[in-house]
C-alpha cells in the first residue's frame, strides 16, 4: 500500500530524534500508511454493544490488608545505627 498525503515522515523522524536515510523514509512511510489504513478498518467495526472499559479485566488491589503492626522498639531501632546520641541515629552534617 502506498503511504498516504496526510503525514510528513521528514516532520515525524524530527518529532522521533530519528536520523532517516532515503530508503527507511520509503520504507517506514509504507509502513505507517499501512497502519493508519488498519485504523480505518477498525474504525468500521461497530461496537455499539460494547461497553467502554479501562482494561480488559478487572483491576483489584493485590496489596495485603492495612494492619497496623507494633514497630521496632528504640533499642532495636539503635542496634545497628554507627552512630547514636538521645536515642536517635546520628548521621554526619552534610550542608554547611
């Protein structure tokens, strides 16, 4: 199928940072007719029956329950810290 008028394949290879010899141009515009023509032909299919959806299956959370959980007491939280001052983990100051 030849590419059709309505697009410039010099304005899209620009748009794509792509660096097109002659022959990719040919190439990738007969390419990109030949999609934009299976477009069209799915825009004739009539999905008057079909309800809009986001996905084709339904999305669920797949995460466990938020359960609150007792946490690290301070000495296990300290164990490993380097260092430690009024149990709270010292760290070096890194602006001045």
């Amino acid at each position: 199928m030849s590419a059709p008028q309505d697009f410039n394949v010099d304005y899209l290879a620009q748009l794509a940072r792509l660096a097109l010899t002659p022959e990719e141009k040919a190439r990738f515009a007969a390419q990109l007719g030949d999609v934009l023509h299976h477009i069209e032909q799915l825009a004739q299919v009539d999905v008057s029956g079909v309800e809009p959806t986001a996905h084709a299956f339904p999305v669920e959370n797949v995460w466990d329950a938020d359960v609150p959980r007792p946490g690290l007491s301070v000495a296990d939280a300290l164990r490993n810290a380097p260092a430690q001052r009024e149990s709270m983990i010292s760290v070096p100051k890194v602006v001045e």
